[in-house]
C-alpha cells in the first residue's frame, strides 16, 4: 500500500517502523520505557531520590521491629522541549531524480513524493536524536540542561533550564587538586575518589566517559603503566575495542579494588557556527554508569489539516503534514519533545582534568 502523507496516522506508523538513530549518551545512560516514559500529556512528571546505604537494624527476639521510613522522593511536572524541525517539498523537487535514485526513472512524482518524504523524516529524526545526545551530554556534565527556544527569525526566542539539583552550585562537579597535564598529578587517585563519591550514596559507578585527550593522558600515565605491567596479578588490561555510536572501550582499570570502565567518546555533532564540536568537550569526563537516567516524552498536541481539529499524539516522534495549494508547497515536520532526567540525585560525577 502506497504512503498516505497527507495522514498523520499514516506518517506516524511509517515513523515508528524506521531504524532509530542509535546515540551512545542517550540510549546507555537515558533508555526509555515506552509503557512509563511516554506521556499522554505535555507534561511530564520527574521524579528522583537521593541514594542511601542505610544498614536493617538488630531487634531484640520479643521486640516485633523497628520501624523503617519510607525514604521520600523529589517529585515536579515540567513542560519538555519543543523540537520540530521541517522540510518543504515543491514541484521542481519532485520532477527531478533523487539522490541515489536510478537516471533512467519510472517513478511518478506522487511516488516520489512518499520517497523523498521518508528520507526526509528519516534525516529528522537523526537531527532530532543528535539533539537528545547533546542533552544527554549536557545533563551529564552540569547536572543541569540550558534549552534556547528559537524563534522564526532563527534567534533566541527564551531560554529555559532545568537543575537537578537544589544547591546554589553543582554538588556533582570534581575538581582535581592537580590537572591530568601537570606534574604530580593523580589519576588512579582521582579515579577512586569520583567513583567513590557514587559507591558511599549506593550508586553504581563503572563508566569513565571522557573526551580523546583525557584518555590519553590515562594510557600514558606512569601509575596506570604500572598497575597494567603487573604479571602476576590481573589489575586491569588495555583492550582497545570499537563500540557503536563513536565510542571506544580504551581500558578497563581496577582502581584500588574498583573496575572502571574508562570509555573514550569522541563523537561530534554540527554547531550552529558549522564548526564540529564534540558532545564531551575537550578535557572532560564523567563517572556513572548505566541505566543512570532516563528519557521522557511529552505529548504533542497539534492541529491536522486533514479536518481542522487537535489531536494528541504520545510518542518519541510526531509528524505532521501541511500543504499550501496556492503555492503548491507541501511541508513535513516532524515534532518531538525530551525531557532526560536522573533515576536518582546526582548519579553521576563530572569534572575538567587539564589546565
């Protein structure tokens, strides 16, 4: 059966069949639950703890027990990022061959109308995700994410951010007492100290994710050397091993009794100036580990051409079809709106390590 473009519904199912654009950051670190992550209103509820390690207490044989309290929660409902990039298609576009298309054709311009539009809905979504993976990152590294809401005219319409953290500075920043580049530095100690920030609170801490630069400045260090030329015992190993999404497992370090998983990310993504700018900036790295948050999606209600009405959708991705008769211009957009959020208060640790 042809695509329907001119149907959301039709759009929509096209949408959901698509490979999802992989991201390192956003898919290991902030997975989605479809049946709890996905809401059917603009709003989305964030809900996190605080990590404890709080010990059962010993009760006399006749006592019964000893009232625990529930530990509580930090519940708010905020509205998530707008995300809606378009596409226009014209006449002209749709007489030409497309890109990978045969140069002798049969393709009607209806039929190329469907193509082009799931191309374009495909790159959408990829700019969609790369959005998401730069949140990610930028949650990650301040613990709280700066959204710049632009208008038509291309400026910064309003800027809002959310804090996931109620201090008047970022409580999960490390600041090493000597830079990963100078003398006398330590790294295996600044290592243990990070994630041991995470162990105390009861939280899981097996991932360094770290720009190239800082995980060079790991494999040449003379104390990681020689924890690694220890023959008779397995203190740790470098096994350099490619993962998807731009991230290479460089090292697996057993830091005073704790393995660390020391990940280099050096994927990059376009910066409105066009230069390429790395989601983890040069210098940077982050203790964590998986699973630390997750991903949210608030509903997008929109009005369809088709019958002048909203309707609301819940899901990752929403498109929309809208056509100009008069000019005989068809428009593509494709909606989304994220929200990444920790599972618990400071799940992770992130810090600059050269000067």
């Amino acid at each position: 059966m042809a695509l329907d473009i001119t149907k959301t519904y039709s759009l929509l199912m096209a949408v959901k069949q698509m490979l999802p654009p992989v991201t390192f950051l956003r898919d290991t670190y902030f997975p989605t639950n479809d049946s709890t992550d996905i809401f059917s209103t603009e709003y989305v509820l964030v809900e996190y703890k605080d990590g404890r390690k709080k010990l059962a207490p010993f009760v006399a044989p006749r006592k019964g027990g000893v009232t625990v309290l529930r530990e509580g929660s930090n519940m708010q409902s905020y509205e998530p990022p707008y995300i809606a990039p378009k596409r226009i298609m014209t006449i002209d576009e749709l007489k030409k061959r497309g890109f990978g298309e045969a140069i002798l054709t049969e393709l009607t311009p209806a039929q190329r109308e469907a193509q082009l539009a799931l191309a374009d809905m495909q790159e959408m979504s990829e700019m969609i995700a790369r959005r998401e993976e730069a949140m990610a990152a930028e949650t990650m590294l301040n613990n709280s994410c700066v959204m710049n809401h632009i208008a038509d005219d291309g400026t910064v319409k309003f800027s809002a951010e959310i804090k996931f953290y109620s201090e008047t500075t970022n409580p999960a920043k490390y600041t090493p007492s000597v830079t990963w580049d100078a003398a006398s530095h330590d790294i295996l100690g600044d290592l243990y100290a990070m994630a041991m920030k995470l162990k105390e609170r009861g939280l899981a801490a097996t991932d360094f994710i770290c720009a190239p630069d800082v995980a060079r400045l790991i494999l040449n260090d003379e104390d990681v050397y020689k924890l690694l030329d220890n023959r008779r015992y397995e203190m740790g190993n470098v096994t350099p091993r490619e993962l998807p999404s731009g991230v290479t497992l460089t090292a697996v370090l057993n830091v005073y009794g704790i393995a660390i998983n020391i990940l280099t990310y050096a994927e990059t993504y376009e910066a409105d100036d066009g230069t390429a700018t790395q989601f983890i900036p040069a210098g940077y790295g982050i203790m964590t580990a998986p699973g630390a948050g997750r991903t949210l999606y608030g509903a997008v209600t929109q009005m369809e051409q088709a019958d002048n009405n909203y309707h609301t959708y819940a899901a990752r991705r929403v498109p929309k079809y809208l056509a100009d008769a008069k000019d005989d211009v068809r428009e593509i957009y494709l909606k989304s709106r994220p929200l990444l959020i920790p599972n618990q208060k400071n799940p992770w640790i992130s810090g600059k390590f050269t000067a």
